[in-house]
C-alpha cells in the first residue's frame, strides 16, 4: 500500500469488461464497501506489455486504497469536530 494509508486496507477486482473500442474496464473495491468502487478503464490493451497492465493495475488498487482510507478520516475527524461542537453557543 501507499505512503499516507493510516489504515490496513484489502483491495479487490470485483469486475472486469472487454469493451468494444479495444479496451477493459476494471473495478476495483476496497474492504468489500461498495461505496469504494472505482472503474479504471485501460485503452489499447493489445499494445501494452503485461508488465505494464500490471504496473496500471498496481497504481489503481492504490489510489482505490488512499481513497477509502481519506473517506474514513474524513468521517473520523467530522464525527470528532460535531461531538466537540454538540453544545456549542450554549448558555
């Protein structure tokens, strides 16, 4: 995983799709939440390498990773700001 994660996080290909116009779409997912989902679509599939696919692959399920492990702070930190706020402007 990427420098930054303050989480353990599992990604997964949950689907893939040969596409007409010489493409696939991948989608990846994080920690089963398929509010996760992200699709990487990869076009000219024939040119690459393996070793390339792989390595655009590899890049994908770590942003895929970043962006579960900000959604989670995100959601940490607002629930911290709203329980330090509850009263706020009280008598």
């Amino acid at each position: 995983m990427p420098d930054g994660i303050t989480m353990k996080h599992t990604t997964e290909i949950v689907n893939t799709k040969q596409c007409s116009d010489e493409s696939i779409a991948i989608t990846i997912r994080c920690c089963d939440d398929p509010q996760t989902d992200s699709v990487l679509t990869v076009y000219g599939v024939s040119k690459l390498s393996e070793k390339q696919l792989a390595a655009d692959v590899n890049k994908h399920h770590d942003r895929v990773a970043l962006k579960h492990d900000g959604m989670q702070s995100g959601k940490h930190l607002l629930g911290t700001v709203i329980a330090q706020t509850k009263n706020h402007g009280g008598d």
